[in-house]
C-alpha cells in the first residue's frame, strides 16, 4: 500500500464522528490546560488516562494527542499576553511574544504563533508518515540485543538532552528502572520486590505515580510561592500581521521547523530543548538579530514551529519502535498497553486504522487548533483570571478519582500520596522527574530483553558489541553522554537553557 | 570545606536506595547465572549501579557550592494534601462518593494559605458536584453516591 492510500485509511478513520470528537475534545483541553500557568500536559494525560479505558484505542490516542499538541498552542497565548510561559516549551516565546504585545502587538503575536505552530505540525505530520513505515521494517529486523542496546540509547541520551546534572539523572533513571521491576517475574512467575502486598503483584501502577510525581509534585512546587496575582492581560487589538509581518515569518518558520522535528525524534529531545535552540538559532542566523527581546515576530515564530514540531515528531520512535523518547510518550505507551496493544514495529501492520488514523489525526487537530485558538482568544483569556485556590483543589479530585478507578482500589491513592511525596522531595534536590518515569517504564523491557539476549547467545555477554547494530547503538549512547559531559559543552548546555530566561 | 548539600543528599538516597534493593533482592530471590538469569539477576546488577551512582554524586558534592537554595517548603501544603488523599482513600466506601469529595476538596482548599472559609465551602460544593454529575451519571463509576455511614 502507497503512502496515498495510508493516508486515505487515515483521514477515513480520523474523520469518523467519534474520532472527530474525541480530537476536538483533546485539543480544546490541551489548549486549556495550555493557558493555564501550573499544570500541564502530563498531569493532564495522566489524570485522564483513566477515563479513555472505555474507548476504542485509536480514539483514546487520538484525544490524550490531542491533549499534547493542543497544550504547545495554549501555552503560548499565556506567553504572549501574559508574559509567563502557560507551558515549559513556550517559555521563550515570552520574551519577544510579551513585547510584541506591549508594543500593542499581542494580535499579530498570537496569529503568528498560531499560524506557525500550524505549519510546523503539518510538515511534522508529513514526516511521521514517510519516515515510521521504513524505520518499522527496520525495527522488524531488530533481535532482542538490538532492542536492549536501543533502550539503553534512548535511556542515555534523554539524560543528555535534559536539563541539569547528568550523573544525578543517570541515577534517576537507576531508581525509575527499580521501582519499575516490582511485580511478578515475567520468566518464572515469581513475585518479586511486592514487600509480600498483593496489589503489587501487577508492578506498581504507572498511572498512580505519574499523577503523583507531575500532578502532587507540581501543586506542591506551586503551592510554594504562589499567592493570586492579579494578573495584567494585554490588549489583543486586530489578529492581522501585516505584509511585513508575513515576509519576515517565512524562513523562521522554516528554521524552527526543521529544528523541532529533528530534535522531537531523538530521545528526549522533546519540546523545550527545541523551543530554545530555535530560539538562539534564529537569533544569531536572522537578519534582525538586533531586534530579538524588543518584539521581534521572529522570536516568537521560530520557538512556537519548533515546540509543536517536536511535539509531533516525538510520535517517531514511539509509534515505529515502541520506545518512549519522552514522558509524554511514555504515557501514551501506557495508555496503549493497557487498551491491550503492544507499542513497536507491529502496530503499523497488525493495527493500520490505529497508525494512520492518530497520524492523520494530528493535522486535523493541527487545523482545529488554529480555529479554536484564533477567534476564541477572547475566551482564552478570560480562563486566565480563574484563581488558582479554585483549580488545583479540582486537579486533587480528578487526580484521586482517576486513579482510584484504573482498578477500583484505593490502593492507588496511596501510591499517589507517597510518589508525590518522594517526587517532590527529589525535584527540591534537582533531581528531574522525567528520566525517573522513563526508566520505570521501559525498566521491564529492558530486563526482558537483556535476558532474552543472554539466553540466545548462550550467556555470553558479548553479543551486545558483537552485533554490528547493537554495538552501534551503545556506542552513540556512550558518545552522547561523554559528549555532553565535556567541560566546554557542558558549559555551553548550561547556557542554553538559562539563556536569556 | 564546602558541600553541595542537594547533590549529597541525593547521592545518600540513591546509595541508600541502592543498598536497600541489593539487600532485599539478594535475600528474597535465587539470582541464578548469566546464561539463565534468575528473578534475582537484574535487581541485584541494577541496585549495585544505582549505589555507585549514589556515591558518585555524594562524592562530587564535596567542594562544590550549591548554586541554588532550596527555597521555601510549602509544609502546610504537603500536609493538607496527603490528609486530603488519606481522607479520599480511607473513606471513600464508608461515606460515598458525594461527602468524601467535599471533605476531601475541603481539606485541599486550605492546603493554600489564601483561601477563606466562605470560598472554601463554595468551592468545594461546586466541584463535588460537578466530579459527581461527570463520573457516576456520566461515565457510570460503580461507587455509591452516599455511604453506609450515611444511611445510603
């Protein structure tokens, strides 16, 4: 079957009534949840995973992707009227954004945004249609070392590509692949690190510690300095970017996006490291470098292509591989396994409907954001003045709801309460969350599939550096690391993400 | 002598992290060998590099400064909200759904030190029976609305 037809499958499953729906419903949430400062896409995903259990799975996917790529559209409203980023990945976009808008430019601002973020999430849907089908008959042809060593790449280079210390990420993800091997043993049946509980014999449930670590944790960090602010909205005047305006938009748009994509596939790339390297890329490389932090229209296009490129671009491994490059993706592993489908090279083949109808999905949804973000702006903003003392009381209930019925057990209350507690604890010590839940999802499949090794190669532990691919892939993971623990690159990584914030 | 004290206390719970899962792993399950590892195997290999990890970032913390402070610590909140969740757990099928989450929207509001009581109770009433009108009439969540305790 040719792309075409791909893509015929797609729009015919992505066009349905429901799955209509379910996309609009994800990217009005996300764009909320977007607007608002304090709480974003993966306490959302994981608040509401729960609820899609009743859904058919495309239709699921469809909405927590939704949720995920109509947060980097919302979050750049806050940004440029606001001045605070309603998301991590639109923090730059505050710096020429809010200008603008002070400038009495916030409408042209917002549009350009919009439009750009639009525009980078249609190429970006463009190349996972072409590049997944190939990199899945890759993947078909990959052996359990292979997947093994695939693993530990992408455990090692979201370290690298994170913010923060390396080693105390490394031991994140150590501590996230520990937790994550609670349960019963998958070769003998044995029950294994449960402390004798029976609600651990199914491993510890990956929904309660994700609400724990990025919801509880969050309200807490919130909860630390936070009192109303009052809070000052720009005027937005007229949507209208002039002709100048446009002209000027063009080739950052076209930067931001190959930017976002390029760094949305690699592991852990994801979308703020995207939003800043555009940014600084765009600063040195425009002809009106001069005028970035003063209002430039560059400055806000270039970050707003490259988050929502990386946003969708991040689907490449996830969909292709099966291995979750960032946590979002690890949500949507989660949301996929427990609707009984096994993330990897199969999905495209054994599930086409689900593969192309998400894909093609996201460039409807792309399309509805414009719509939803751009006339309704006025709505946006009014959401702005919901104090805060209202939503995070609401965030606590569906949190507790939510979890309570993945299984109908309280159980996962008290999980809740203790990985809030723990994630909160580590984030004050600058421990990230993020490699924590990786390791704990993949922390399974890692085992498995060294085992597997192991046990085809007769025990020899040398079949990781003996198989060419294998042995590839460790090497890029190793590189990677040293890469950026060299003095002057770490320096430079340092920088890029305090830069200017 | 300078200590970063976030890098060290951090390097102290994955060593200690480590040493506990080593010495559970160890005690409670066979390890077997490396052609046919037993459930011990990874556990073991994995808590031993945790540990080292550990103590490597316990180590470089010495003579480093900490570059930034660890900032207020919110303790009203952290206990308000466990009570909260304690609350929501405990009593979720003695008191039904509708009471526990007022009670635990309640003790959630005043997690925050800006809340007064009046818009406590607003608050709480609203989103209670709005989680409600959402999660038994909508999506059918198999929980009584009220509980034994209260007659339902």
């Amino acid at each position: 079957m040719g792309l075409i037809d791909n893509l015929l499958l797609g729009f015919s499953v992505a066009l349905s009534g429901s799955n209509l729906l379910y996309a609009f419903i994800g990217a009005f949430l996300g764009t909320v949840i977007g607007v608002l400062p304090g709480i974003g896409p993966l306490a959302t995903i994981a608040m509401l995973l729960p609820l899609t259990f009743g859904l058919d799975p495309t239709t699921s996917l469809i909405m927590l992707a939704g949720i995920y790529y109509g947060s980097q559209y919302g979050g750049s409203t806050t940004a440029i009227l606001l001045n605070l980023p309603g998301e991590s990945s639109s923090a730059v976009t505050t710096l020429d954004g809010y200008k603008m808008a002070r400038n009495g430019r916030a409408g042209p601002a917002l549009t350009a945004a919009a439009l750009s973020s639009f525009f980078a999430g249609s190429v970006a849907t463009i190349l996972i249609a072409v590049v997944a089908t190939p990199l899945t008959s890759v993947a078909l042809s990959f052996g359990a070392a292979e997947y093994f060593s695939l693993m530990v790449l992408g455990l090692l280079s979201s370290v690298a590509l994170a913010s923060g210390s390396i080693i105390k990420a490394i031991g994140m993800i150590c501590l996230g692949l520990l937790l994550g091997l609670t349960g019963t043993d998958v070769y003998t049946g044995a029950p294994r690190l449960t402390y004798g509980s029976m609600d651990l014999l199914d491993g510890i449930d990956f929904v309660a510690v994700a609400v724990g670590v990025f919801g509880i944790a969050e309200i807490l960090r919130n909860l630390e300095s936070r009192g109303d602010q009052r809070v000052t909205v720009a005027n937005v005047g007229s949507l209208w970017p002039t002709r100048n305006d446009f002209r000027r938009m063009v080739v950052p748009m076209l930067r931001g996006t190959t930017i976002g994509s390029f760094l949305g596939i690699l592991p852990g790339g994801g979308t703020i490291l995207s939003s800043f390297v555009a940014y600084n890329v765009e600063k040195k490389l425009s002809r009106n470098g001069k005028d970035f932090g003063h209002g430039a229209i560059e400055g806000v296009v270039a970050p707003e292509a490259a988050n929502n490129a990386g946003a969708q671009t991040s689907f490449i491994p996830m969909l292709s591989l099966g291995i979750p490059s960032t946590v979002v993706m690890a949500l949507m592993v989660g949301a996929m396994t427990m609707q009984g489908i096994v993330p990897g090279p199969d999905v495209i083949t054994k599930s086409p409907q689900l593969f192309w109808g998400l894909i093609t999905s996201m460039w409807i949804g792309n399309l509805m954001l414009v719509v939803l973000n751009l006339p309704l702006v006025g709505l946006w903003v009014s959401l702005l003045r919901v104090p805060y003392t209202i939503l995070f009381p609401a965030i606590i209930l569906f949190c507790a709801i939510g979890v309570y019925s993945v299984n109908n057990s309280t159980f996962g209350i008290y999980l809740i309460v203790i990985s809030g507690l723990v994630g909160y604890l580590l984030s004050k010590l600058d421990c990230e969350p993020a490699p924590f839940v990786l390791g704990f999802v993949l922390g399974p499949m890692l085992e498995e599939n060294l085992r597997r090794a192991l046990i085809l190669s007769n025990g020899d532990p040398m079949t990781f550096v003996e198989r060419p691919i294998s042995l590839a892939l460790l090497l890029v993971s190793v590189g990677a690391v040293l890469f950026v623990s060299l003095p002057s690159i770490s320096r430079r990584r340092k920088e890029i993400f305090v830069e200017d914030v | 002598m300078k200590v970063n004290g976030k890098d060290l206390a951090s390097g102290v719970i994955f060593m200690g992290a480590g040493a506990f899962y080593f010495g559970y792993a160890l005690k409670t399950l066979p390890i077997g060998q490396m052609l046919n590892m037993g459930p011990g195997y990874f556990p073991v290999l994995l808590s031993s590099l945790t540990f080292l990890v550990g103590l490597v970032v316990a180590i470089s913390s010495i003579n480093r400064p900490q570059e930034t402070p660890l900032g207020v610590i919110p303790w009203r909140g952290i206990i308000m909200i466990t009570l909260a969740l304690l609350f929501f757990a405990v009593f979720l099928f003695d008191l039904g759904l509708f009471p526990v989450l007022v009670g635990t929207a309640m003790l959630t509001c005043f997690a925050s030190t800006e809340m007064t009581i009046r818009r406590a109770i607003l608050t709480s009433l609203a989103l209670s029976v709005f989680c409600v009108a959402v999660f038994s009439y909508g999506i059918g969540l198999p929980i009584p609305i009220i509980g034994p305790w209260l007659g339902g």
